[in-house]
C-alpha cells in the first residue's frame, strides 16, 4: 500500500511540474541581433501593416492570447501552443506596443534595449484565456469571435538594424 502511494504521489508531482510549462530560458551570453534588410526593402515595407523604429522599453507576458497545452500534452511534450508576449516600443513620438507569439518549446528572442526597426502585420489574434474559460458554455467557433485585430511581429527576420530606413 506503502508502494502505491508513493508511485501515486510520484505520479502526481510529475504532472504539476508539467503543467507549470515553465518559460524556456535564454542561452547564457545570447543577444538577439537585428537581421539585415532584404535586397528589396521597398516590396518589405509595403507589406507590413506598420513600421516602428524605437528601443524596447518593456516585454510582459500576456495570458489573455496564451495558447496553453493541457496536461497531457506536457508530458508527452507535444504541446503546439504559443507564448503570447506584449512589447513596448519607445519611439521618437510616444510608444508603440505590440504582440509576439513564440511556441511554447522556444524562448522569446527580443530583449529590453534593443533598438531596432520591427515591421508589423495586423492580425485577429484569439483571447484562449476567455475562451477557455467560457468553453463549457460555447461552441467551437465562438472562440473566433473573442479576439481583437491587433499588431504582432510575425517573424524575427522583421526585426531590421535601426538605421535600416529612414523616416522622411
């Protein structure tokens, strides 16, 4: 009986520490750096939605668009999910926020004080914690309808050097 509860508790401690997730760290020594501009910057800079050359001033974690993993997903390590990550740029004229999605298995590569140019696209990005939260109630789809259009940066290869471009 002595064995079972203890293979029971065993059990139990692992699925706690999978259902922390917790937050991949940053290699020691990493820096993220900005990548060069494509050969047609022009093409690149009519595609983004916005453009916004500042430093970052501030990253906080935003539950509100996580996409979590359940437990069994964790321990399994088969979670699919997303990190959701609001940014804070300051600007020559204010600030600019915006959100970053990074899996759940990579860590987030942006750092405070980076000053870079970030070409931005507008996306529906789903609020998972409301929808979560209201699944027993709703359908599926309603998930759809519990988001908001919002600026994200889709890719680290839209991180350009500062002086990249310059604002006429």
């Amino acid at each position: 009986m002595i064995r079972f509860l203890l293979l029971i508790n065993v059990i139990l401690i692992s699925a706690c520490n999978a259902i922390k997730d917790p937050e991949p760290v940053v290699p020691a020594g990493y820096t993220f750096k900005p990548t060069a501009p494509p050969s047609d910057v022009s093409s690149a800079l009519k595609a983004a939605d916005a453009v916004v050359q500042g430093t970052i001033s501030k990253i906080t974690a935003d539950w509100l668009y996580d996409d979590p993993c359940g437990v069994f997903s964790n321990l399994l390590h088969k979670c699919d999910g997303t990190r959701a990550y609001r940014v804070v740029v300051k600007t020559a004229t204010g600030n600019a926020e915006f959100l970053i999605f990074v899996p759940h298995s990579d860590y987030q590569p942006l750092n405070v004080g980076l000053a870079a140019t970030f070409l931005l696209t507008k996306l529906w990005v789903i609020e998972y914690q409301r929808c979560r939260a209201g699944a027993p109630y709703t359908s599926g789809s309603a998930c759809a309808s519990l988001g908001t259009l919002s600026y994200v940066l889709t890719s680290t290869a839209n991180v350009w050097p500062l002086d990249a471009i310059r604002e006429k």
